[in-house]
C-alpha cells in the first residue's frame, strides 16, 4: 500500500567545500548549541514552580481557568512562531532566527519582576512563546543539519535533555530562591542573567549551518526516506509530487502517516506538560507541602525526562523510533494515573519520575522521526509545523486542565490526561510506521 505523497525536494544550492556531516566533526559547535537551549530551557523553569503560587498569593486569582491563562499564551504563542522559525530558517539562515529569539526574552524576567497585575504576566508569557519558539526551533534545526542522518536520535536526545534537565534543575533553584527571599524578584533574575549570556553566545561564537543542510540534500535520495513511496509512484496515482508551505503543513498534519502520528503524540505530550505545569503546584500545595518541596516535585518531572533523553536518543538510533514513542505514551497514561490517584509526596514523587520516562522515550524519538521524514530542503519546515500542534498542546493542557479543575477538581483534570495518553498511544500503535533503519556499531565504531 503506498503511503500518501509528501513534497518532492526543491532543488537545493551547491554546499560550500570544507562543509561536513557528524556529530564528532561540528563538536564545537553541537555543544554550544546545547548550552544556549539549555538556556532556553531555563527561561521556562524559572517560572514552573513560582507562577501557579504568584497567581493564588500575590495577584489573589482563585479561578483555576484565569490562573492558567498564562500557560495558554505562552503555548498558542510558541506554537504560531515555531511555523514561523522554520519557515524563516530555510529562507534566511538559522542564526539570525536565534539571535532574534533571544532579543524577546529581555523583556520577560523584568516584566514578571515589575508586574502590578496578572495582565502584565501573560504579555510576559507571550514574549516568552516568541523566544521559545523561535530559539529552541532553531536550535533543534541546527544540530540536525550538523549532525546528518546516522546520528540523528542522538542529537535529539542531547538537545532536549539540555533543555528539559535545564527547565528542572531552574525550577528547583527558583523554589529555593522562592522559599529564602519570596517569590519576587530573585526567581526571575535567573532569566535575565540566561538572557544575557545565551545572546552573547549566539551573536558572537555559533555559526549559520544552513550549509550543512546543502550538504546533505545534495546526498540525498529525491524521496522521503526509504519507507516511503517513490515520487514516480505518486505521480502515477496523481498525488500532489510539488512542494510549498501548505503542502508541508498538510503532509505534517493529517496526510503523511509518520509526521501525522508524530504531530497528535507531540500535541497530547505538551498538553501533559502544561497541565504539569498549572495544575501540579496547586495539586501537590494540596497536601501542605512547603514551596521547596513543591519545587523538588515539580522538578522530578523535566529531571528524569532530561536525563532520560541521554539514553532514549540514542537508543532510538540502534532500535527504531516507533517502539520508544508507543512505550513513551504508554508509560505516561500510567504515570497521569498514579499522580491523580495519588495523596501525598510519595505517591507524586513515584507519578512524576514515571512520567519523566515516558516523556524522556517520546521527545527525541518524535524529532528525529520527522528529520527520517522530511527531505533537507524542506526540513526546517516539517520541524516547524511538527512544533506547532507539539506545542499547542500546552495551551490545551492548560484550558483543558483549568475548565475540568473548575468543574470537578485538580484530580480529575490529572485523570483526563491520563485517557488521552492512551488513545494517542493507541493511535501511534496503528498508524505510525518505523521511519529509521536502525543501525549497529561494528567491530571497528562505525555504523553499519
């Protein structure tokens, strides 16, 4: 049965000579790419602990719905700008798309800092989408044109357990601060400081790799991947064989089966995370917990699942991708279960770091399943439509989690989550298809 039609490639400049693929041959420059979405993996830590008890203790907001709005704008804003980074990183070059990502975030610790009223929160949190979607897209796409196909989970792995192990080893730092010097301004001085070395690193010391991405569509098959049907063939069956913006949109959203199922898991996978990141403070303050602790809850969650991306990238490489991404949203229906079932630290504790590996099976795998996907030339596109419906799952999760909390309470809206994980494993199980030969080292290192 021949899969639906994706974009043939657009043709492609000569790369420039001296140009090469592999994680060891950019290693320079991988690992400053990892620090900076470190970094922006900071700029939303510092807010997870501290936002949800800013809202109830400072700004005396009781509506779960309202308090969560700022979860949604930063979700629906991240989401509209990361179509918005890919498409402007295939035109005009990734590095002025990241540096432009970094001018947004001045403004958001300050803003937080000086905020005599909630509205000034969500203008922050818009800001902070804007940054998000931008920097941490043009990151991802950065290190996949550095690192070429064999190495593509790998890569992913890094990247995100840089972001996410940076997003909870802040909000513990910011539960700390929180708890020794109140809730203003000393969380928020983090982002400044972050803000202000990421920018540096950006402007001055990493450099454009749209080259890199030259190289391998020069390399490149005219098809998708090996998975897919050949363009003849859809020619032959009169499906679409040109390429464009909509069609990206089209193949990444319902028509091709691997980016499709990737877009829906993404999406219910940041819906868990923004429903972590409104409801889980105030379920957990439930049980009198002091902000510290809060804070070493709330961080298990992005701990585990930054860690775990070391492994799961990796391992994605060497197995496969469909088998990490089923077991990943498996394994957080289990833990949404146990974290709504659940009364105390220990139970939330146990809820969090199994939610932690499921997630951590699921990040990267997704990533590197649309670069197996998607041609060079029309990449940073698919990853940027892949981030949209991925990241419009925190603005779901929010309001999600908000009307069902208002109606029925914290627990539930945690139960809700846990049945939507199921059904998007269970769609992932019947559509997705393997995307990645997986590939085993040899006797001498290399792969196979």
């Amino acid at each position: 049965m021949n899969r639906p039609a994706t974009p043939t490639p657009e043709p492609a400049p000569a790369p420039e000579a001296g140009i090469r693929l592999g994680l060891r041959e950019n290693a320079a420059q991988f690992t400053l790419l990892v620090i900076v979405n470190a970094l922006v993996g900071g700029m939303v830590g510092q807010q997870q602990t501290v936002l949800p008890l800013l809202a109830e203790r400072d700004f005396g907001l009781s509506g779960y719905s309202f308090i969560f709005a700022y979860v949604a704008a930063f979700g629906i804003t991240k989401a509209a700008t990361n179509y918005l980074a890919g498409t402007l990183a295939d035109r005009f070059g990734r590095k002025p798309v990241l540096v432009a990502g970094w001018l947004f975030a001045i403004p958001v610790p300050l803003l937080i800092i000086w905020a005599p009223s909630w509205g000034w929160v969500l203008v922050a949190n818009v800001l902070l989408g804007v940054n998000q979607g931008l920097s941490w897209s043009t990151t991802v796409i950065m290190k996949i044109d550095l690192v070429g196909p064999a190495r593509r989970g790998l890569a992913m792995g890094l990247n995100e357990a840089a972001g996410y192990g940076a997003v909870a080893i802040t909000s513990l730092i910011a539960g700390n601060l929180a708890q020794s010097h109140g809730l203003r301004p000393a969380p928020f001085l983090l982002g400044l400081g972050y803000t202000v070395i990421a920018l540096g690193l950006s402007m001055i010391f990493i450099r454009e790799t749209r080259e890199h991405a030259r190289l391998e569509a020069a390399s490149a098959s005219p098809t998708l991947t090996p998975a897919t049907s050949s363009s003849e063939e859809h020619s032959s069956s009169g499906a679409r064989t040109t390429g464009g913006d909509r069609a990206v949109f089209a193949d990444a959203t319902w028509r091709e089966p691997a980016l499709a199922s990737a877009s829906q898991a993404g999406l219910v996978n940041n819906l868990n995370f923004g429903l972590s990141w409104g409801v889980f403070p105030l379920l957990f303050a439930t049980a009198d917990l002091s902000v510290a602790q809060i804070g070493l809850l709330v961080a298990l969650y992005p701990a585990v699942w930054g860690a775990g991306q070391l492994a799961t990238g990796w391992l994605s490489d060497l197995w496969g991708r469909k088998r990490f991404v089923s077991f990943g949203m498996l394994a957080q229906a289990a833990a949404l279960a146990v974290i709504a079932a659940s009364h105390g630290m220990a139970g939330w504790a146990t809820g969090s770091v199994l939610l932690g590996l499921g997630t951590a099976a699921v990040y990267p795998a997704l990533l590197a399943v649309v670069g197996d996907v998607a041609h060079p030339s029309w990449r940073a596109r698919a990853v940027g439509v892949y981030r949209v419906w991925r990241d419009l799952g925190y603005a779901v999760g929010a309001v999600m989690g908000g009307l069902v909390a208002d109606a029925a309470g914290l627990s539930v809206a945690v139960w809700v989550a846990a049945a939507l994980s199921l059904l998007s494993a269970l769609a992932v199980m019947t559509r997705m298809y393997e995307t990645h030969q997986p590939t085993r080292p040899n006797s001498a290192g290399a792969t196979a």
